[in-house]
C-alpha cells in the first residue's frame, strides 16, 4: 500500500490531496466512487514530478479536467487521479491567437475571445469543462469543433519525460477524437486561430446559444453532455424517440425527456445504471435500424472499459 502523504511530499501541499476522494464530487454527473489519491497540482513542475514519480514507481496515472465528460467507475479509480482544473489559468491574445493553459475554462476562452473581438469560437461559450479536455475530445457545437481552431496544443508526455508541442497535423483530429486519445500525452495548453469580428455579432451569436442550450438541453439536471456519435447518414435524437426510448430509465438513470441524446442523473444513479441505459439504447437501435450508435463518453475506473 502506498503511503501518499509520503509519495506526494515535497511535490504537493496537503490541501492538493485527498485519499479516497469520492469521485462524485468531481463529474458533472456526480457518479463515481473513491479514487485512491486525488491531486490537483497547480503548476508544471509539480505535473512533471508527479508522472515522473507515478512513472518510476509504476503507479496508474488517471488525468480529468472539469470531469464533464466522464463517467467514473461505482468501484472508482485506483492508483492516482490528477485533476487539471487547478492548473494555473493563464490567457493571452496576439493578434488573431490566444493562448490558454492549465485548467482554464472552455467558456472563459470563448468570453475572452469575445473581450478581443475575435469571432470563431462562439459556439464554445456554454461548454463546461477546461479548455484542455475540450482539445483531448474535440468538442464540437454548432456546426464547429475544436479542430477547426486549433493551431497548437502543448503536452507532457505521460511520464512526464518531455514537453512536446503538436501543430495541427500532428493532432489526428476526428469525429470526438485526437491523438491524446490514444498516446496519453497530458494536455497543459492550446493556441487557436481566431478571426477579427464585429463584437456586437459575436455578443449576439453567444447570447443565441445559450438560449438554445437552455431551451434544449436538460441543464436543470446532472449529466455528461450528449453521449453518442452520430454514425453517418443518422440522427440519433430521432432514433432513439422512434425506438419509444424518451423518458426509459433504470433507477435514477433515464433518456432524459428533453433532449434524447442526454442520458440524465436525477439523483442517486450508479455508473452501472447509466451503462445499463447507454446499452439498452444501442440494442434497440441495432434491432430497429441495424446500425452501431458509439457512445461519445469517457468511461473510466475500475472494472469498467472505454467503449465506444
Ligand atoms: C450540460 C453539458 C453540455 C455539454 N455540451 C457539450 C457540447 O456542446 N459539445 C461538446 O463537445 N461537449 C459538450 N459537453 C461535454 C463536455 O463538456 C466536453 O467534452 C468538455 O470539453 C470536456 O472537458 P472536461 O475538462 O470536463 O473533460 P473531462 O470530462 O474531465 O475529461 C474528458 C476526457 O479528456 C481527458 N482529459 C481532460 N483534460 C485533459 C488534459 N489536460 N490532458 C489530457 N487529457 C485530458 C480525460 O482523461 C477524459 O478522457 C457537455 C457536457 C455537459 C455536462
């Protein structure tokens, strides 16, 4: 068993850290249960130290941002859980660039680019989570993604070896997702390219889609986003009301009544439930349409597995 107060010495104060941190209390599901050790290091140094450590001493390494794409194991996460959202938040705008890192909040950059009359990331302004996990994802809205404004990511690679920086060719951007899904890098900052716009319309287009994010979205209620894929030539909303799935629920897990694609919390639902009906809609839809509908969630934790 690893002493984690001696592990983390030196690297983390004791306010960075707690043991058996419930899970819950970090997604915006508030599904989860303990991960072993919950660190929220606030510069790169400490980032670097603690994979270098976990690196040597062969511990897994867990990395969230705001946790709001994410659904956490009822077992929970062993080894340690690094959350990103305490990273320090750093913006800067040059010209038609701005520069976001650490934990920094995908809206805050969309509300900055507005502040500096850059147009092109409007469609991120009601996005929850850190700007980090929106490039690990390519977080999409509006006709838009990340993809389309990115111009550089920095990351630490995983044992905390070396920084890199990734232009865009480098990122394998596809349809919710990009290389760090598949080499573990950590994300510590992204460059994007914006475009010069007039302040009122970016102002106006924001304001838009909050509205439609309020009128459509189950925001009242605790959940991840939506949580499928689209598979090419469907729609999946529509699907899954044909199926007669709208309102279907398994405990506190249900397909939410307002927007089909959100599987909702409405209070105590384990992970085991939101898989249950994650799984129960993609049998019907195979049954119906004869189509495969990936799920768009990270699935993390003890004895659960990424499924897509
Ligand atoms: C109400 C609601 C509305 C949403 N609307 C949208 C939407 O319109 N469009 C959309 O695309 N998504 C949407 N989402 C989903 C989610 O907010 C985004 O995918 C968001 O960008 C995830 O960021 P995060 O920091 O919360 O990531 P997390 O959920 O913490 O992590 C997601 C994944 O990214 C990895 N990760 C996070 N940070 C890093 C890092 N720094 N380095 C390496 N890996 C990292 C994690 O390991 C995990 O696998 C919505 C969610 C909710 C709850």
């Amino acid at each position: 068993m690893t002493d984690w107060k001696v592990f983390f010495d030196g690297i983390l104060t004791e306010r960075d850290l707690k043991i058996n941190e419930p899970m819950s209390r970090h997604t915006t599901y508030g599904i989860g249960g303990p991960a072993d050790v919950f660190v929220t290091p606030q510069t790169e140094e400490q980032l670097i130290e603690i994979l270098r450590k976990a690196d040597a001493e062969g511990i897994a390494v867990t990395v969230i941002g705001g946790g709001s794409n994410t659904l956490v194991s009822d077992k929970g996460i062993r080894g340690i859980t690094i959350c990103m959202n305490r990273m320090k938040q750093e913006m800067t705008c040059e010209g038609e660039w701005i520069t976001a890192s650490g934990g920094t909040g995908t809206g805050t950059v969309a509300r900055f680019a507005e502040k500096n009359s850059l147009k092109g990331f409007e469609w991120a302004v009601g996005i929850p989570g850190t700007v980090c996990g929106a490039v690990f994802m390519n977080a999409n809205g509006y006709g838009s993604q990340m993809k389309r404004v990115v111009e550089e990511v920095y990351a630490i690679t995983r044992d905390g070896k070396e920084k890199k920086t990734y232009g865009w060719d480098d990122l394998h951007y596809g349809d919710s997702d990009s290389v760090f899904m598949h080499n573990g890098d950590i994300i510590v900052g992204v460059k994007l390219h914006l475009s010069p716009g007039n302040p009122e319309e970016i102002k106006r287009e924001m304001t838009e889609h909050q509205i439609s994010r309020r009128t459509k979205q189950p925001l009242e209620k605790r959940s991840a986003g939506t949580m499928y894929l689209r598979p090419p030539g469907y729609h999946v909303g529509p699907m899954i009301k044909d199926c007669g799935l709208i309102g279907f629920s398994i405990g506190d897990a249900q397909v939410s009544t307002k927007h089909p694609d959100f599987v909702v919390n409405n209070g105590h639902a384990s992970c085991q439930e939101i898989l249950d009906v994650l799984h129960e809609v993609q049998k019907r839809i195979m049954e119906k349409y004869h189509v495969h509908v990936p799920l768009d969630v990270r699935i993390i934790g003890e004895g659960v597995q990424q499924e897509r």
